[in-house]
C-alpha cells in the first residue's frame, strides 16, 4: 500500500516542527536504538501536538494510556504548568522499567505517576477528572478505554488516540485483525456519541481528537 502521506510533504512538516532536546531525545534516541518496535514511540508531530493540547486547553491533569518508553509522557511533562500532573499506565513491566529509567533522568519527575497494570482494571481506580486523555496502547481495547475515560474527562477536556490509520489497515474493510477491528470500532463509537465532537488528524499514524460537544 502506498504511504497515506506524501514522504516529501511529511519530511517538509517534520524539518518545520521544533525538535526535541535533552531528556526527551535522549529517551527517543535510546527507544530508537534499543527498542523492538521503536515505531511505537510518540513522534516528533504527536509529541509537539499533545504539548500544543496541553498549553491550549491550559491543561493540569493528563491521563496517558500506554507508557511504552515514556517519551510522550516526558512530552506532555515538559509542557505541563505548576502544579501540573500525568497518571500514566503500563501493562509490559519491562516498558515500564524502561520508562521508569527515563521519568527519573528527567526534570520532570515529579510531575509523573507511573502505575504498572492492565489498563482495563487500572483505570477503574483514577477518579479524574482529566483535562488531556492521550490513548496509544492496545488497539483492540480502543473502544474500552474510550467508554472508561469518557466520564472522567474534565468539562473542557481532549482526548487524543494514536494510530486510527495503523499504516492504512482501518482502510481496508476486509482486514479482520482485532486491533484494526478495535480502532474502527473506536472511530465509530466516538463519532456516533451524541456528546462529543471529534476529528481525524492526518498526523502520524492518525491522531482522533474528541471533546464534549458544546451545549
């Protein structure tokens, strides 16, 4: 299948969006070098977004579901005001060992409660309320975590999810793998919500933001 974006068009938006500097490079220099799967890190453009939601919406309590390596968590971390706070889950104890190491080589440490755990019985125990939601764990899940977070966003709240194009498998109506089943799922069910508003960014691997529909 051929790229959703054109590589010249994302490599001009890339070399145009300021770069990562310091704790937040070095935890995306190491995932790049040492992870699996480091394409499952946030991106230069989700990094700088999530920040962008965050300084926006003025944000001070974030919820990141799906810690990996910790960058995107470091991210929202940097751009958080005083006072500001991010819960962030992880169910892979070895991603969480190496996000832990990140978090505390940071400045930012102590704006980051990281908790170990499946995601579907953690979040059960975070009251919120939330002001920036940002979903990139298990795709299969995606319409799960999005009925469990929907009540615990603040009034004026975003919730981001990651990878509704997964490198354009959601737009191929006879892929039945579960996670693409999920994030279409996910697509679905916000849209129909009667409460929020959404919209599909061609960022990355495709960022859905959604927030309550103003009455």
């Amino acid at each position: 299948m051929a790229p959703l974006i054109d590589p010249a068009s994302e490599e001009y938006a890339l070399a145009h969006t300021t770069p990562l500097a310091d704790s937040l490079q070095a935890a995306a220099d190491w995932t790049a070098a040492n992870s699996d799967a480091p394409q499952m890190m946030a991106g230069l453009a989700e990094a700088r977004l999530l920040q962008a939601l965050i300084v926006a919406t003025g944000a001070k309590q974030v919820l990141e579901i799906g810690t990996f390596t910790a960058v995107g968590a470091l991210s929202m971390a940097a751009a958080l005001p005083s006072g500001g706070r991010i819960t962030t889950l992880e169910v892979d104890p070895d991603n969480a060992a190496v996000a832990a190491r990140h978090i505390e080589a940071s400045p930012y440490a102590d704006r980051i409660e990281l908790i170990l755990g499946d995601a579907r019985e953690t979040l059960s125990q975070l009251s919120g309320p939330f002001d920036v939601v940002w979903i990139d764990a298990w795709k299969d899940d995606y319409p799960f975590y999005f009925d469990a977070v929907r009540e615990k966003l603040s009034p004026r709240g975003v919730i981001a999810a990651d990878n509704l194009f997964r490198a354009g498998a959601t737009l191929d109506t006879t892929n039945n793998d579960p996670g693409t089943i999920g994030l279409r799922q996910y697509a679905e069910q916000v849209q129909a919500d009667p409460d929020f508003d959404d919209v599909l960014l061609t960022i990355g691997d495709g960022v859905m933001l959604a927030w309550r529909r103003p009455q």
